[in-house]
C-alpha cells in the first residue's frame, strides 16, 4: 500500500480498491446527470454494481461521516451550482434487471431499470396497470420513491413488494401494504436504496393497453415542453386544486430569470433555454410562488428534489 493510500479515507479506499464492484469519479458535475442539465460537482459520484458494493459505500460513509445519497436519472433533481459535499450514489449493472416472474401478471424490476422499460414489457405481455406512466423519465427506484403517476393514480396502485438495502436491516422485502403511499412521496426511509420492485398487474387486451399508452402519449406530448430541459413539474398540486392553472392565472408564463423561464407550454414547468444555473431556477421558484400565494392564498409545494441547497 503506498503512502497515499495509507492517509486515504475510507470513501478514498473505494477509488484506490481494485475489488470494489462499481466506479468511484471524484468533483464530477451533476449537470451530467440530471435532466435539467444543471448542477455543480459532486465530491464524489460513485457507481455500485451490485448489493454488496453498495454496502460498502453505505459502510465507508458512515464510517467517515460524510453524507450521501442516492440518484437515479436526476428527472426531478435539482443540485446547487456549489454542487454536493458527500457522495451522490448511482446504481449499476445489477439493479437495471427487468423480467417477468414466474406467476403470471407480475414483472420484476431493478431499482436502476428504466420505468419506460418496465412501461413496455408490460403492454408486450398485455398486462395493465402501468398506461399512466407511458413517457415519464426516469427510473423505476425514482417513480417508487415518489410514487410516481397522476393525480388519480400512480405507482402504489401497482407495486407489490420493494427490495431496500438500508445501513439498519441491510437487503429486506417490504410489502406494499406496510408502506404509506402518499400524493408525491412514500414512507419508504430517506437512507433506504430502493434496489428491486416486484409489480402485479391485471391481463387485459393489447389493443386497448396500446391505444391508452397511444392516447396518454399524445396528452403529453400536447402538454409539456418536452423539447427543452426540465425536471418535469416543479410544483405539486393543492388538494382540490391545480398550480399550473394558479400559476398561469397569474400570468407568469414566460417570466424569467436569467436562462429559466416559466414554461408558455406548460406553466408548472420552469424550463433551462440554455444556461440556466440552479440559483436561476431557485430565485424564479420563489417569484412564482410569493405571486400565487398573493394571488390565491396557497403556498405551493415544491415537487422538485433540492441537493446542495
């Protein structure tokens, strides 16, 4: 062992270990990884293959104190232009399995597996349940952790049992039913790694299954700026109420500050038009929110997840 690694901390032994079952990038930017394009580096940006490596990055952590979390496609994430002082941990190879399970209706998924993925194989097998989640971004650990979806519908409706690797219990199944399933969140632990879904759904025609993907697809297509970078809606909804509306009505479409603006398409979306920084998105954030408070009375919620803040 050279000098170097003898003084290395225990996340720096993860870069310097040859056996470690993943990458480990140090000062990466988090504009790279994140749909917003947006973000400055990371301390250290580490890529865990498997359970175990995962484990190991959890153990290292804790051990030198530093604090992590866990990323999936950055869809909903917005990071500091400071960046983030810990590790940003992002799943690999093990956790993108999707497949069918042996009892018909249900479909195995990695935490790291693409829900748009998960999305056809569903209709390929003729299975229904997921047709709400037809060109929503990101993975299926993400749409869980936040339970994904509409304002009718989302990923509780769907899932059976999670897989979670957390520093407590290490690798344990949840059911569903022991989880809360709330509108934009879940109870699932904040240091929980959502490593594996099992979803059941219902058989049903493929052609209808299509035509609503179809139909869904179209609706968003029509709705959403999807030619620019965003990090889908910023907002949540009141109860009984709808902050695109609100914030429409108050006439903030196309307000902006520096390179974000207030989408003329969908005004819940505040969109990078190039050059965007995250402090940009934040001070519009707060413009948009003091008018709708003023206007309606309502303090919005954020949707979108802050790091670095």
């Amino acid at each position: 062992m050279s000098a170097n690694a003898k003084h290395a901390t225990p996340v720096q032994k993860l870069l310097l270990d040859p056996g470690f079952d993943g990458e480990v990038m140090t000062k990466e930017p988090m504009a790279r990884h994140t749909s917003y394009r947006i973000g400055g580096p990371a301390a250290y940006l580490v890529r865990a293959d498997s359970p175990s490596a995962v484990r190991q990055v959890m153990d290292a952590c804790a051990e030198e104190g530093i604090p992590w979390t866990v990323v999936g496609r950055g869809t909903n994430l917005l990071v500091s232009d400071a960046g983030y002082p810990g590790v940003v941990l992002v799943l690999g190879r093990d956790f993108k399995q999707i497949g069918c399970s042996p009892e018909r209706g249900r479909i195995v998924a990695g935490g790291a597996a693409l829900l748009s993925s998960v999305v056809q194989l569903a209709m390929r097998e003729g299975l229904t349940g997921l047709e709400f989640a037809v060109g929503t971004p990101g993975t299926i650990g993400g749409a869980v952790r936040m339970n994904a979806g509409t304002r009718d519908v989302g990923m509780g409706t769907v899932v059976d049992s999670v897989v979670l690797i957390d520093p407590g219990e290490g690798i344990h199944r949840v059911s569903a039913s022991d989880i809360r399933w709330d509108y934009r969140s879940t109870s699932i632990p904040d240091d929980a790694v959502i490593a594996e879904c099992e979803i059941s759904m219902e058989e049903s025609d493929l052609i209808l299954i299509r035509g609503r993907m179809e139909a869904n697809m179209a609706r968003r297509k029509k709705s959403q700026p999807l030619g620019l970078p965003s990090c889908g809606s910023v907002f949540k909804n009141p109860e009984g109420a709808s902050a695109a509306k609100m914030i429409d009505e108050a006439g903030l479409k196309g307000r902006r500050v520096g390179g974000a603006c207030v989408s003329e398409v969908h005004a819940n979306f505040i969109v990078n038009t190039g050059g965007a920084t995250a402090e940009d998105v934040r001070q519009l954030m707060d413009i948009v929110g003091s008018e709708v408070e003023k206007a309606y009375g309502i303090k919005l919620q954020p949707e979108v997840r802050f790091l670095g803040f």
